[in-house]
C-alpha cells in the first residue's frame, strides 16, 4: 500500500470514529440543546444497532420488569384469560440475540416509558417553575398526542400476538401492562421473597390484523 494511501485510510477511518462517537454521545449524554437540534439525526445514526441508555448504572438503575398482558373478547362474548405476550419474545431473544426478536423485546420497555414517563428536559422545566408557567410554555397536547401514539403502537404489538393465542374470530383486545420490581439486593438470599406487582389496564379495543413478531 502506498504511503498516500495509508493517509487517506487513516484519514476516513479517524473521521468516521469522531462522527460515529459523536453520534453515540448526542444519543445517550445529556440533554441539551444541540442534541435536541439533531436528535433524529443521531437516532437515525444509532438505531438499531447502537442504541444504548444508561439505565443499569447508577444513580437511576433498572429496578423492574415490564410485561405486556392481552386478553381477548370473541364475537360470542367469551372472554379468555390473560396470556403474557412478552415472556416469550424475551425467551426468543436469549435463546437468538442477533434476530429481529432483540428489536421486539425492547418494546414492552419503551413504550411504557413513552407512556408514563416525561422527557428529561420537560421533566426539569417542570420541576422548576410553577404549573401556571409550564401549562403556558409547553404544548402539552403535543405531549399528549405523543403517549396516545405510543397506547397504539402498545395494541398493534398487542394485536401482533393475537393469532398465535388463539384461531377463534377475535373481536376486541384488552392490554394489562405488569410490572415485576426487581429482588432488593438485601434480600437476593431470601428464597421465600415474593416480588411486589402492579398493574395497569387499559380499554377494550377493536382488534386488527397486523404482521406477527412470533
């Protein structure tokens, strides 16, 4: 290899390390306002195959699991039972990390985070000034539209499931979002400890066929 060429390799493999760790700090650093400004850029960079949080370290870590529940209502009006429609995209994905199933079981996670927890920048702005003053400067509706988008994207990985349960003509949905807290770690010899759930339930909903993740 020629001399000038080994400059120019070393040239785009440094401008490609600067751009590509650039993007990963844009993704998982701080808010603010640059990273805001290019946020779908360096989305778009990261997903899927970089996406990376912070949430097993310290001072925020993971401390339970989130599990999507569906029960379904016949044109008869049998109602079944809830089937836990999470446990075994998770399996899948243990058993198989590089296949679509890694993409499936980060929905249960995200969506419920995009339901009920607020975006650090408004989370902060809100922590700091009065309710008058954040209902007058932030589109809560936005806000707002934003977690109704995300309860779809919740029934359409809901209706994914459907025709894996069950062959009979299907004809509304209920989702139940369960959370398992995770085993204090003063009690990770405690055999007999029971972890703490709580529940959530949402509407009945109009099932449609969309494609399967199973």
């Amino acid at each position: 290899m020629s001399k000038y060429a080994k400059v120019l390799l070393i040239f785009f493999i440094s401008t490609f390390m600067i751009f590509h760790f650039s993007m990963i700090f844009l993704q998982t650093g701080p808010k603010n306002p640059l990273s805001i400004y290019l946020r779908d850029l360096s989305k778009g960079y990261t997903e899927p195959l970089f996406v990376q949080t912070w949430n097993l370290f310290a001072p925020d870590p993971v401390q339970m699991t989130t599990n999507v529940l569906i029960q379904y209502r016949t044109e008869s009006g049998e109602i079944s039972d809830w089937y836990n429609i999470t446990s075994p995209i998770n399996q899948a994905n243990r058993d198989n990390i590089i296949s679509a199933y890694n993409k499936a079981a980060r929905i249960t996670s995200g969506v419920y985070y995009g339901i009920f927890n607020m975006d650090e920048v408004v989370r902060s702005y809100k922590d700091k000034t009065t309710e008058e003053e954040f209902d007058k400067n932030v589109d809560t509706e936005l806000i707002e539209q934003g977690k109704s988008k995300q309860i779809d994207i919740l029934y359409r990985f809901a209706f994914s499931a459907v025709p894996i349960i069950t062959d009979k003509d299907v004809k509304d949905v209920r989702v139940r979002i369960m959370n398992v807290n995770s085993v204090p770690f003063s009690e990770r010899y405690n055999e007999d400890y029971e972890n703490t759930r709580e529940y959530i339930d949402f509407d009945w909903k109009k099932y449609k066929w969309v494609e399967g993740y199973l």
